[in-house]
C-alpha cells in the first residue's frame, strides 16, 4: 500500500471522532507533517475511548511487548493519550482537536519540523475546519473572572471563584500556550509578544503531559503566581467549559488564541463563552485614559463623548455589554477605579461534565445542521 493510501485511510479514520477532517487542499500536508506512515498505519482503527494494553494488542495482531514501545513514542508525540488511573494504564487515539490545536506546541519546540506544522495547522483553520465550531453554542472553554475586579466577591459561583477550582486539583503543570507558540512559528502570521508559558493543566492531563515531556510539574503556589502574571498581561482566564474536574485553564489573547480568531477573523457569534459577569463603568470618575480599550479582547469598551464625564476630554469609556465577556482584564489595571465586575441577573451554570459538554456541542451542531436543511429546502 502507498504513503498516499495509508494517509488516506487514516484520515477517513481520524475523521469519525467529535471533530472532523473537512475536504481542504491543506488537510493531506497537515496529516503528511505530523504523522508518519508508519503511525498512520498503526493508528488507523485504533479506539477512540480508552483500551488496555492487550486489548489493543489483540486489536492490532501484535504482542504487547512489541506495542509498547511504539504507544510509548506516540504518547510522546502527543498522538496517543495514555491514561494511568492507580494501576490501570489506558490508551486511545487522540482526535486531531487535540493534537493539532493543543498537544503539538505544549513542548514550546521551535525546531523546523515543528514549524512546518504550525505553518499546516494554520492554513487549514482558515479554510473551514475551525467552522465545524460556528454554529456551537457552547465553546470549548469558559471565562472564568479575575478575583479582585468582581464588585462583591462573596457572590461568586463556585465555577467562577479560581481560588475555589484550584483547590479541588492536586496536580499542577504549565505548558506552552500552544496558540501562541502555533503563530509565533510561522512566518505568514503575526507574532504574539504575551507571555508563553501560560497554560495550565491539572491532575490526570498534567500527568500525561509531564511524563511525556510537554510541560512541567509546578506547585499551587506558581500556579497562583501564573495566573497573577497573565492578569498583569492583560490576559484573559479561559477554564475548560464543563463544571466537574476541569482539567485546563488557559490564559488567552485576540492576537493568536482560537476562540478570539474564531471570533473576529471567521465571524463566529462567540469567542469564548462568557462568566456570569458583566462591566459596570462609573463615567464620572473615568479620566478617558482609554487603558481598558485598548486591554479589551472583544472590543466591548470604546472611549465616547459622554455627559456624565467630568475629564478635560469629556470623554469616557461606554460599554457595548452584548460582547462583554465578564473577564475583568479591564478592571485589573484601570487607574481610577472607574470599572467593575456586577454579577448578572441571570446565571448561566456550565455543562455537568466533559461528556455533558460533548453532547451540548453535538447538539448544537445538530440543531445548526437542520436549521439550514429546513432554510434550503
């Protein structure tokens, strides 16, 4: 069988789990840079739910010991994912979400190899695979507000305190955001100068990362002094978009991350999925410095002439609270005081859990699916 064959298959393969492999002319190069034919070959047919070691060995008509080696390296690769609960050890296939969005660029590598995926990843994002998350009501990750900008602190949720979420972890790891790292990469988009090392991973996935050598272990305590950085940074706090063991939190930005590319260069109606959150402006004691305009990822504060404005410019910052994500990035570093986070009347709780989410998201695709067919028909 040809290279081109066994991609091929692979590929119709790869395609069957939650997130597809849409026709592109970028799709082949993308699949030709990150995996091998050998892997291709090995990894067509493999399971996408978790299987033991000799499950899949009998699958693959190999002896264990002749497989190990070769799940080990895929693990490594950030192509298989391994998962150790006490003593059982599990192993399934990574769909491409995961791999050409997140475990690629954990490593922050900056090696020719991995640049010419970056390069791949991106053309194909552009050209419709990023859509299949269009039509999602629910996004992959969820923002969670920076502690100190929230008006009364008591009011906050359990999802929406981090003090709160990062006690329930007892595994911390940060990896390189694999957004940034991903843009930083190629020369055909522009660099993003926030801070790299910013993504944080919690218990089993911390593991997995760390001993496959895409992060690194670090304590609570770093954890806390990360997120006070990317606050500084003016980065967003983004956690995975389900309530029960939340295994990620990311520290995003417009210039580079997924959900605000989606956003602002596609044209999806969300980036992330907003907090339960939303600014309070006090014009009368804004200076019109514009600070938090320019800190604003969503665009949702604009500097306006306003009568209640009492600065020599008459001038102060108005809120459009439609695209307001309730991050307080805004509030963190505004040098009057002028802004707040004031819980919404309305609270909206996350999905229960992952496989929650995974069927909001199905769902939703679903709901888009029919909409359109009934429109057309």
């Amino acid at each position: 069988m040809s290279d081109q064959e066994i991609y091929k298959r692979f590929i119709d393969w790869l395609g069957k789990t939650w997130w597809g492999l849409p026709e592109s002319e970028y799709l082949m190069p993308m699949i030709e840079a990150i995996y091998t034919p050998e892997d291709a070959e090995l990894l067509t047919g493999m399971p996408f739910s978790g299987k033991s070691l000799e499950e899949l060995a009998a699958l693959k008509n190999m002896k264990p010991e002749e497989l190990t080696p070769r799940l080990t390296e895929l693990a490594r690769k950030g192509l298989v994912y391994e998962s150790i609960r006490g003593d059982s050890v599990r192993y399934r296939l990574a769909d491409s979400f995961f791999v050409t969005l997140r475990s690629k660029f954990w490593h922050g590598q900056t090696d020719a190899h991995t640049k010419k995926i970056a390069s791949s990843i991106n053309k194909y994002m552009m050209d419709g695979w990023m859509d299949q998350y269009a039509d999602a009501q629910h996004k992959g990750l969820r923002t969670i507000p920076i502690n100190k900008t929230v008006e009364d602190t008591r009011q906050l949720l359990p999802f929406e305190d981090i003090i709160k979420v990062l006690d329930e972890f007892e595994y911390f790891t940060v990896s390189a955001c694999p957004c940034r790292h991903r843009h930083n990469l190629d020369p055909d988009t522009p660099n993003c100068n926030h801070p790299m090392e910013v993504c944080l991973h919690f218990d089993e996935l911390g593991r997995y990362i760390v001993k496959n050598g895409l992060g690194r272990e670090i304590t609570k305590e770093e954890t806390f002094d990360i997120l006070r950085k990317s606050a500084d940074a003016g980065l967003v706090h983004a956690i995975s978009n389900w309530e029960e063991k939340p295994d990620t939190i990311c520290n995003c930005c417009s210039d580079a991350c997924l959900w605000f590319e989606a956003y602002h260069k596609l044209g999806h109606g969300k980036s992330v999925d907003p907090s339960n959150y939303t600014i309070k402006v006090n014009q009368g004691t804004c200076k019109g410095c514009a600070l938090c305009v320019k800190r604003c990822h969503m665009d949702a504060l604009q500097l306006k002439v306003s009568d209640k404005a009492k600065n020599k410019i008459g001038k102060a910052a108005t809120l459009n609270p439609d695209q307001c994500i309730g991050c307080g990035v805004c509030v963190h570093k505004c040098p009057t005081n002028s802004l707040v986070l004031e819980q919404n009347e309305n609270i909206t709780s996350p999905p229960r859990n992952a496989r929650e989410y995974g069927s909001r998201f199905m769902a939703d695709r679903q709901a888009a699916r029919k909409k359109r067919s009934g429109k057309t028909s």
